[in-house]
C-alpha cells in the first residue's frame, strides 16, 4: 500500500475505536459477574486449556507478563481459578478453573455474543470470516515484528 492511504485510512483508528466501543459495552456486562474487562480473555481459555501456567497464558493471549499476573491474582481472589505447583517443574503453577469459574464461563460467552451481535449487525458469516482473516493478518504481521525487535534487544543487551 501507498503511504499516503495510510495517512487517510488508518485501520488503527478503527480497531482502537472498535476496542474502546467492546471496552464500553462489555464493562457493564462483566461487572455483575466480578470481573473486570480483559479477564474474560484468561476465563475463557482456561475453559478451553486448563492447566496451563502464566508464560503460557501470556504467549497465548498476547499480553505481557504483567498483565496475565494481575489478573490471575484478580480471578484467584474472586474463587475463579486455583494453581497447583506444577510436579514436572516446581517453579511454576499450573491454572485451573474452580467449579465457580466453570460455572461464570456461560455468562460469559453470552455477554460476549450479545455485543459481537450488536457490532457485527448487517454482516454477512462470509463477511466476519474474511474480516477475522485480515485482522489476523495484521496481528500476525505486528506480532512478528514485536518479538524479532524483542529478540534484537535482547541480543543488544546480552541477555
């Protein structure tokens, strides 16, 4: 693409206008439930990948380690999740959901359908596919670069 497309259709404005708008939406939804925007994510694939530890849920969510640290904590003290020391390795944790958290994952889902209806209002199935394909197009793309400029300092600074 020419740069001068980019100046007038930047598709970070729409994504960073669509976040904020699922931020506005989903807020209120979660919040009966006890949970902040963002913790959902870490919900609803430990429903799918129980037993995973916190590096994994990072890389998988792609969110540093910060981030998947304060919300663990978050979900441990509201009873959703529990770690066990992992047996194989004795520094980590492994991460499971407690019946209480299995028990939130529906309320979840049905909150996140009801706005993904809102925002895809008037989209065709084959419409969301070749969006989601373009989306994970950039992510990818984006991605990559992050972690090769991470590796690159990581190099640079002999760790």
């Amino acid at each position: 693409m020419i740069k001068d497309e980019f100046l007038t259709q930047s598709y970070g404005k729409e994504i960073t206008a669509v976040h904020r708008h699922l931020h506005m939406l989903l807020t209120p939804r979660l919040a009966t439930l006890r949970l902040g925007f963002g913790q959902h994510m870490f919900m609803l694939l430990l429903s799918m990948k129980e037993g995973v530890n916190q590096k994994t849920l990072s890389e998988q969510l792609m969110v540093d380690k910060t981030t998947t640290a304060k919300a663990i904590r978050k979900l441990e003290s509201e009873g959703y999740i529990h770690k066990e020391i992992d047996p194989i390795d004795l520094r980590n944790h492994k991460i499971f959901l407690t019946d209480t958290g299995k028990a939130v994952v529906p309320k979840i889902l049905d909150a996140l359908a009801e706005v993904m209806e809102i925002g895809t209002k008037g989209m065709s199935a084959e419409e969301y596919i070749e969006l989601m394909r373009l989306l994970n197009i950039i992510l990818n793309n984006l991605n990559n670069h992050v972690q090769t400029q991470d590796s690159n300092d990581s190099i640079e600074k002999g760790t």
